[in-house]
C-alpha cells in the first residue's frame, strides 16, 4: 500500500495548518526511558545540585554521512562554518531554506575529514538525505531513527553526565580526569577495553560530558557511572524530567520547518511521506493562524547567529544576510504568574510541559508567541520559552499568555473565546545565569 506524500496530505487537508492543527495534543515524551526514577521533581533539580545521568540512546535521529563529497553537501545546505570544523568538533546544526527560514537545528559532529554523524530531531536529516540523494553528491547514508520508528537497537548509546559532581564522577570512573576538551569537542576514552568518546556538553547549561559509542557497550558504560555515581548522590533523568530542562538554557525545541508552501520544495514534499515528523507533529495552543509561515522561524531570532557563517554559498545565504539587520523577534523567558496558571488549570500545580503555540499580549494586541513551557519545581517557577516582539522584549516587561487551545478551522485567530489570560514578566534567555554566561562563553569560545 503506497504511503500518501506530505504534498498530498497538504491538498487533502486543504492546507498546512489544517493538516497540523490539533487542538489538546498530548506533550512529547522521550521513548524508552521510564517517565521518572525517584520523581521529577528530585530529577529536575540533581543537574543543579548533585550529578545526573540522562539517558539520550533513544529519543533522536543519527543520520551517518559519509564519503568525498560529505563536507560540499553538509556545506551548500547549511549555515555553518566548515573551514574551521576540525575533526572531533561538534556544532549546532543550522539549515535553512532559501527564504531564511530554520529547517530543524541539530547537533552535527565531524567524526572524520569525510565522515559525519548528524544527531536530533528528524527534520535536518531529512533535509540532507534528500539532498545528498538527489543532487548528485558522492556520499554514503546510514539512517537511524529514534525507537518509536526503529526495531531494535540504536546503532550508538548516549549518557548524559552533568551537574556540580559531574567532573568528579568522571575522575573516579577513568581513574583520573580525562583530557583536556574544549567545549563542544569530542575527545576519545577508553573504559576497560571498551572505546568510545566524551563530549564536552549539557543540555541543563551545567559541567559534564556526553558519552558516545557502540550501543552494544552501553550497559557496561552506564552501570560504571551507576555505581561509581552512588558516592556523589547521582539521579538518573526519567523522560519528564529530562523534556522539561531546556527552557532554563534557552532552546526552542522542534520550531515548525519552512518547508510547506515554498513552491521550490515542491519535489522535497512530494519525497517525504506525510507519517513523518513534518506531517504529523502537531500546532495547537491559543496562537491560531490559518497561514503557516506565521509559525516559521529564522536562525536568527533563535539565537544561532553565532553558527552561521558567510564564507561560503549555501541555500539561504542571501535572504540570512539581507534579515541579520532586522531581525524583528527576541527569544526571551516568561516568568507565569503561578497563582494565575493554578486558576487556568483549574488545580494544584504539578508536573506541566507544553510545546503548544501561545499567544502573548500587550495591551490587548499579539505581542509574541510561546513555543515551551514547563513547571520548574527547583525554582518554584513556570517559564515559557518565547519569541516576543523587540518592543516588549526588555527584562521587566509586563504581559500576559493566552491560555486556551484555539479549535482552528475557520474560526477567526482573533475571536475571543474566553481563554485565561496569565500574567507574565519577561526574563532573558537562557533563564539559567550559568547558561547565559558562563556556559555560553565556552560556546563562544
């Protein structure tokens, strides 16, 4: 049975936005990994004040590019710069589309002079393949979805160390402290014959290492951290505490992709099936337009303007040059009145994630829009990570979230249908001062 195209999908829905739009989609949760271990809220909080250990082998996508031309594609088709992409070196991914707009950011790593493994949400990897299939390039794919999609194994295992004991921890599994690593750089381990490698990173803005290598050494890897974690109190991350911890650091997770009305990505949406992320991962909140390019984003606004680089040609280039001078959106933080967020929800404040599109105003009018809110019990906070207007962009602004989940369709964007309005100050992004600074200074280094 032929499965129907994204293009087919969009002309039988009558639209984009009518194919996504779905009004109380349940919250995204990472496979496989039981939702908590001792608690989400003793789990958000051990990357700050213990040392935790996520487990990422199967919530993202590997694509593995390989082959003489793996750097030309990987460079016509994205923002970054290969001239200083030495091997062992990680970047956040930036493709984009020729008007400018943000495919899906992910995580590329340079494995070999011409061999790269391209990690996150399916979208980028989608991207290159079809790319790299239909133009011509000499390169070699090995695709490796997440484990709702795949049976079996994941071809790599991923662990997450990270907090104020994460060093330490390392130190006393390897028997010493490892090599000196850069921030976002890899460097190879070795844990008794078993050979993988330490990524300098943290998704929580926090010290630690991610380690990567052959699935089948994944449980040994993990039981060494477990125990030797015992000592400096580690908490494994349960998947909802592990989908709420990038609010703090500032990334906005799955933005919608620019792909679906674009005339010349007309054969691009014929080859994707409409069953895939871009098909199926779904819009809903109070943020309502029948237009989707209202939901695109540029790699600007998200903050990834220090992964973009003009010193070659690339899809896009022109329009990010032409928009890097007038970028009209701040990504900030909201700060929710929590008062105001019991009363919407109708009841105690518990565990609460959100990808859905909430509308932000001023006065009355559309300010801005909402892409991640979560309840982060450490701070005894909500935040939702936004995109606001510059005007009210400014630390200390005072505006208010719609609450409410549109019914789409023809119901105009505008219409009042009764939502809660929670109050809302704005706070800058990465929320997390250690994210914002020093964190960020390592990147930029």
């Amino acid at each position: 049975m032929r499965v129907p195209t994204l293009q087919e999908g969009i002309e039988q829905a009558g639209s984009a936005v009518n194919l996504l739009w779905k009004p109380d989609a349940p919250p995204w949760n990472p496979p496989v990994v039981p939702a908590e271990f001792v608690g989400w809220r003793t789990e958000q909080t051990a990357a700050f004040q213990t040392v935790s250990l996520s487990n990422l082998s199967h919530h993202m996508r590997d694509l593995f590019i390989s082959g003489p031309d793996a750097t030309r594609l990987l460079s016509d088709y994205s923002a970054n710069n290969y001239a200083n992409f030495a091997v062992g070196q990680a970047k956040q991914f930036v493709p984009v589309t020729a008007q400018g707009h943000i495919v899906q950011d992910g995580i590329l790593i340079r494995d070999a002079e011409d061999r790269y493994t391209l990690t996150g949400p399916p979208a980028s990897q989608s991207w290159i393949l079809f790319h790299g299939q239909q133009g011509g390039y000499d390169v070699e794919f090995k695709d490796d979805p997440d484990s709702q999609f795949r049976p079996g194994d994941p071809v790599l295992f991923r662990y997450q160390v990270q907090g104020p004991g994460a060093l330490a921890l390392v130190e006393q599994v390897f028997g010493g402290p490892l090599p000196e690593t850069k921030f976002f750089h890899t460097v190879p381990v070795r844990l008794d014959g078993r050979h993988f490698h330490a990524l300098r990173h943290g998704m929580a803005g926090q010290a630690g290492y991610e380690f990567i290598g052959d699935y089948a050494d994944g449980e040994f890897v993990k039981d060494a951290l477990l125990r030797a974690g015992e000592e400096f109190g580690l908490v494994q991350i349960g998947a909802q505490a592990y989908a709420t911890n990038g609010v703090e650091s500032g990334w906005i997770p799955t933005p919608t992709p620019g792909i679906y009305v674009d005339p010349t990505l007309a054969a691009y949406r014929q080859w994707l099936p409409v069953f895939s992320f871009e098909g199926q991962k779904p819009l809903h909140g109070s943020a309502f337009s029948a237009d989707i390019e209202d939901y695109y984003v540029s790699p600007w606004e998200l903050g990834y303007g220090r992964s973009i680089s003009f010193n070659h040609d690339f899809l896009g280039r022109d329009a990010l040059m032409a928009a890097q001078d007038n970028v009209p959106r701040t990504k900030v933080t909201l700060e929710l009145d929590q008062q105001d967020v019991r009363e919407a929800l109708g009841g105690e404040l518990g565990y609460l994630l959100t990808y859905g599109r909430y509308r932000i105003e001023a006065g009355g009018e559309l300010v801005g829009i909402s892409f991640y809110t979560a309840h982060i019990h450490r701070l005894a906070s909500v935040l939702a990570l936004s995109l606001i207007d510059n005007a009210h962009a400014a630390p200390g602004t005072a505006v208010e979230l719609v609450w409410g989940e549109h019914p789409g369709g023809d119901v105009d964007p505008d219409t009042d249908l009764g939502f809660a309005r929670i109050r809302a100050t704005v706070q800058p992004s990465p929320y997390n001062e250690y994210a914002r600074t020093k964190y960020r200074a390592d990147a930029a280094a």
